[in-house]
C-alpha cells in the first residue's frame, strides 16, 4: 500500500521535495497528529523566502511579521489571507531585487492558500447586502415602470450613450453597422428630451472607492435628502405632464370610474396590483387598508377622484417600502426577483417576475435561465449598459480632461472637446460585445470598433483606411454618427487603447503612466493599488533644464526610490508605460518632444515580456484567466451591491471557470453571476 501511495505520488510530483512530503503526510496523516499537507508547504516558503524581509524589525512589506508566524493566524485573518494570495498570484513577492519562488513551489503555495482560504471560508459566515436606499437612476427608472411613463422623470446625465433612430434593438441579437447617437453630459443638446415639467432631480449619488453608485454602504439617507423626497414624490404626480398622454397606466390606476357612486368600490381593486408592484411583492392586508382609508377620506372630503389617486400614488412613492431595496431572506423569491430586476433592469421586477415569485417557480433553474435570456434580449437591458460599463470603465473621468489647448489644437473643434466623441467608442464596443454575446477577450482584442469621422481624424496615423470606411460628416455636435469598421491596426481598439482612456488617463500637458498603470490594475485586473503618501509630490508640468532631457521613464525611476512607494511602482508602472506611445489625447508618438525614443517595454506579472503596446495585448490575452475572474468579481459586487469579500474568492473562480468552458461569453458571464451562491443567497441571513 505504502509503495502505491508513494509511486502515484512521486509520479504526480515529478519526484520532487514535495511529492515526498505528501506522501509523508499521506501515509501518516492518520498515525500521528501531524500538520496539514498546507501547513508544511507554507511554513517551508515562509522560512526559505519570507523570513528575511518579514521579521521582527525587518523591512515588513505587508504590514505583518513572520517570526512567530502561524499558519492558524490566516484562518482568522481573512484580509491579510487575501493579500497574501494575490501579491503570490500576481508574482510581487518576494520583490525583484530578490530571488524569485520556484513555480513549482509558488503553485503549491497558492494551492495551499486556497485549502487554507476554503477551510476559512467555510467557518465564517458569507457577507449579506444589506438594507439600502434606490439611487437616482434607480428611483428614475422605478417611476417610469411603476407609471408606465412615456417620457424621463428627469434627464440623467449619467446615461451617456443616447441612441437615435431606433438603433438599440438587443432582441436581435445584433447591433447595426451605423448607429446615430448622442453623448449626453458632453453635448448640451442631447439632454433635451421629454420629461415631466416641474420634476427637479435629486443629487446624483457618488461612487464608493473602487466600487459602485449602487453600494449599500454608500446609499445614506440625509434628512435634507429625505425632504427632498417627499417633495419629488408630489412634484411627479401633481406635474402638468402627468396625464394621460404620458402615463401608462391611467386608464387602470387615475381614469374616473364612469359612474361617482363607483368612486369608493373602484379604489382597493385598483390599490392591491400597484402597491404590489410599487413595493415588490403582494401587500398585507394591514397595509392596503391603510392607503384605501386615505383615498376614502380624501374622496369625503370633496376632492376628486383622479386627484385623490395622485396623493395616493405621491406617497406611495415617498414609503420606504417603495425607496428601500431590503434583500431579507424572508422575501423567498421575490427579493430574488428584485435582486435580478435591478441589477439588469436597474428598476421594479415586471408582472412575469412577480407572478413567478408568487407562485415559488423562479428558484427552478429551467425558469431561471428563461428569464433571464428574457431580460438580456428586453430593450430595458439598456439600463445595465447605461451603469455598470461607464462606471466599471470610469468614464467620468474623460468629462473633466482639458487638454492643453495649444499643444493638441486637434482635440478641439468649435466650442466643442473631441472627448464628446471618445467616450462613446468603449461604449458601443462594450454593448455590441454583450448584445451579440462575443468573447469577453474582444474587450482586449477586437477586431472591430465604432468610429465617427472626427474621431478617425483624431487618431491619425491609427484611423481606419479611408477605403474600409463609409465616408461621413465630420465636427458633428448633435446627433453623432458612428460607423462600425474593422480594426487594421492592433495599436488601437479595444478598452486598453482607446482615446478615451488615454485621454483620461493624462494631465492637460502629458502623459501619466502611475494614472494609466493605476487604471490598467484596477479596471482590467481588479487589484487598485492603494493611494500614494500624502506626502509624495506630483512631477513637474514642465521639467527644466536636466530633467527636460530625461524620459518621463527616467524622472519617474528617480521619483520612485522611496522604499514605501517602490512595491506599488514595480507594479503598476509597466501597466503604464506599455502604454507610453500614446500621447496625451491618444496619438501615437514614437519619440518624446525632447527627440528622445519611447520605451514601451516591459513585464506583465514579471514574466510575460512585452517591447511594444501590441505585445502588452498579447500578454494580457496570456493572461484571460485573470481578466475573467477581475471582470466577474466587478460584475458580482456590482450585482450584490457590496463590497466583496475573501467568502466570494470560491464563487469567482467559479464564475470564470464555468465562463471559460463555454467559450469566454459576455452573456455567460452575467448568467454564472447570476446563478452564483454570493448572487442567490445575498439576503440570507
């Protein structure tokens, strides 16, 4: 028994230290008490490449000491477990002026890691979202639901991407070769629109760090922001374009019945559907008496009918039954109907939803996946398009560039700031790939792109040839036309190389590679370095004299010697200088101003080698696992509203790897989101 034990073991191991002492801990794990297989594989890395630096009074990069490590200390210690795991992961320990850790033995410990992290993991309890208040554009999408509105509540700059012409058909699966389209916050025009008079928006939420305008801890109710409410609520149904033109369900919910004396037998019939729906599931009996005694005492006091259900429906919209997302276990499926609605529809569940919920039938896995390939072809889909990639992406960031107005003239045209149109390229790439359901890794690597002719002539030598592309109107400020045309030329496409980043991504005067580095890491990888001293001072605008004939590689070497800014440097700084031939609005550049030579090379995770932006590319597509997993860690917080924590760790790689085997798609992705544990059970408590 013991030679098979050791032969298959060995074989496995490649007859190595380690396959040995998993045969030891094999043969005798039931003998003796001994340490786990994971205990003896940590405690030798830790003493043969940890201990030096992370000692007592040693230079203790993590934050914590080894010399009286135990391996104990990590099951209780979740977020120094995590940190562990990802500098192991992404390779910044030991630091690169140190020896490197075997692979063999750098994968044993990562697998150590996560038998430690699982076991962790399985004695705590998982983090719930907790109870939390619609933001704006949540609130504004309830109300059009709720009312059937035929126009906006309010406009909301934060839709960026406008369509026109009936150019967003996701049913069909497909998105069209021309689209006209508007940039909402970027052109004054496009936030004309329809919408109800009188109706003033409330302040648009901010975004937690690294997160979301959706997070729960984030959603705080001020009592100046309550009154604000109460009064929204009645500026909606008392506006002079709440009538029947504009609203939906008039005729069912504010319409007279034809005869008065109806009046008070029409009212509950009428109340049960839409408290229903207003609040997410059906209404005690306690509660609809409570609405119906009011509409009957404003009706006794004279007031008409159709008056009297707009004060009913205004406080309605001012309950916090209605104002407040409670995924509470007790809801069944119904918070899991409001969990699924407004992660993708950012609003109320619809009647189907609701009907299903009642009847116990959306936990059933065939109705699950039926429903929600209903809400990814639904045109309602627009809304998660409208929140999670420009905030995902950061795109607020482009609206405050003001490049130098002398040094790239060409970013300006008119009154207007190129900036209008680059913001909308990484959106319509990032819709088509969902609405079509293409590989996530044509976020990288695509091989098509949408682009406006102003836009071809703002990337110069990087435009699409005039022969592969329709011949279009340039300095377009209302209505812009966007063609689809194919990638020639891998310097340019994709999320990572676009202006718009690029352009974001920089200073009025030039480039900044830590900014682009910053992004890279957090956006495409999901590991945002933490900010820089306080104390650090920014480079100089203009360098002068010795240090205007240095790269910005080389000042930047020099700024970095200060020993608590080097491991973050080491690495974000080759995420941002793979990027360096890109200019500050996004041309490329081979040589600085100063006549020297752009250096893009670099390492991604110190050994996938990389000489040009092209390459970058490559070795981020080398490495799609950790995008996958990066991306599906940014969709799940985004869908639970939370901050993740080492208990979601399982249900990511999870996710990536159920997205792996069916090809890498963008719809499988948002369906194994949803179908994860963090997802179906994020109210249980």
């Amino acid at each position: 028994m013991a030679s098979q034990i050791s032969a298959t073991n060995m074989r496995r191991d490649g007859g190595s230290w380690w396959g040995f002492m998993r045969y030891v801990h094999v043969l005798f794990v039931g003998l003796v008490a001994t340490p786990t297989y994971a205990e003896l594989v940590l405690e030798r890395a830790i003493q043969h490449h940890c201990i030096d630096c992370h000692e007592e009074g040693g230079e203790d990069v993590l934050g914590v000491s080894f010399a009286a490590f135990k391996e104990t200390a990590l099951r209780t210690d979740t977020e120094l477990l995590t940190r562990i795991v990802g500098v192991l992961d992404r390779r910044e320990m030991p630091p690169q002026d140190m020896e490197p850790l075997p692979e063999e033995l750098r994968v044993e410990v990562l697998e150590s890691l996560y038998e430690i992290e699982r076991d962790a993991v399985s004695h705590i309890k998982r983090a719930t979202t907790p109870i939390r208040r619609m933001n704006r554009f949540q609130y504004s999408n309830a109300v059009t639901d709720l009312f059937g509105l035929r126009c906006a509540v309010f406009t909301l700059p934060e839709q960026i991407l406008r369509y026109y012409r009936d150019s967003f058909q996701p049913e069909s699966g497909a998105m069209p070769d021309t689209v006209h389209v508007g940039n909402r916050p970027l052109g004054k025009s496009q936030l004309i629109e329809p919408r109800l008079a009188g109706v003033a928006a409330f302040p648009q939420d901010l975004r937690a760090e690294h997160g979301y305008d959706n997070r729960a801890d984030h959603l705080s109710l001020s009592p100046l922001l309550l009154e604000s409410l109460l009064n929204l609520g009645q500026s909606i149904t008392t506006s002079p374009d709440f009538t029947r033109k504009n609203v939906g369900v008039w005729d069912t919910f504010f319409k007279p019945p034809a005869q008065p004396g109806d009046y008070h037998d029409v009212i509950k019939p009428r109340l049960e559907p839409f408290l229903a729906k207003a609040f997410r599931q059906p209404v005690d009996a306690a509660t609809l008496e409570r609405y119906t005694a009011f509409a009957h005492a404003k009706l006794s006091e004279g007031a008409g009918f159709t008056d009297v259900m707009k004060s009913v429906a205004a406080a309605i919209l001012a309950s916090p039954r209605f104002l407040y997302l409670h995924d509470d276990s007790t809801g069944g499926d119904f918070a899991l109907a409001s969990r699924l609605s407004f992660f993708l529809w950012g609003s109320l569940p619809d009647e189907r939803l609701l009907s299903l919920a009642s009847k116990e039938q959306l936990r059933d896995k065939h109705v699950f996946d039926a429903e929600i390939t209903r809400m990814l072809s639904d045109r309602k889909i627009k809304r998660f398009l409208d929140s999670f990639p420009r905030q995902w992406l950061q795109l607020e960031r482009l609206i405050s560039s003001v490049p130098n107005r002398e040094k790239f003239p060409g970013f300006y045209f008119s009154k207007y700031r190129a900036s209008m149109h680059m913001m909308l390229e990484p959106l319509l790439l990032f819709e088509t790939i969902f609405v079509e359901n293409r590989p996530i890794t044509q976020l990288i690597d695509p091989d098509f792109t949408y682009r406006s002719e102003h836009l071809e002539r703002a990337y110069g030598e990087l435009a699409t040839p005039r022969d592969l592309r329709p011949r279009g109107k340039a300095n377009q400020v209302t209505q812009l036309t966007f063609y689809r045309v194919p990638v020639t030329d891998r310097r340019t496409g994709g999320l990572i190389t676009n202006a718009a980043v690029m352009t974001m991504t920089s200073g009025s005067e030039q480039t900044k590679p830590i900014s682009r580095g910053a992004w890279v890491a957090s956006v495409i990888f999901n590991a945002p370095p933490p900010p820089p001293p306080a104390d650090v001072a920014p480079l100089a605008e203009h360098p002068i004299g010795a240090e205007a004939e240095r790269t910005l590689r080389e000042r930047i070497a020099m700024h970095r010697q200060r020993a608590d800014c080097r491991g973050c440097h080491e690495r974000i700084d080759p995420l941002g200088f793979a990027l360096e031939n890109y200019d500050a609005v996004g041309a490329w550049r081979d040589v600085y101003t100063n006549g020297r030579v752009v250096d893009a090379a670099g390492e991604l995770f110190r050994f996938r080698l990389f000489r040009t932006p092209v390459e970058f590319k490559d070795a981020v597509l080398a490495e799609k696992r950790r995008f996958i997993e990066a991306l599906a860690g940014h969709l799940l917080a985004f869908a639970v509203a939370r901050e993740l924590t080492v208990a979601d760790r399982e249900a990511i790689r999870t996710i990536a790897r159920r997205t792996a085997a069916d090809g890498d798609r963008m719809q499988t992705l948002v369906r194994e989101v949803l179908a994860s544990e963090p997802f179906q059970t994020a109210g249980d408590r």
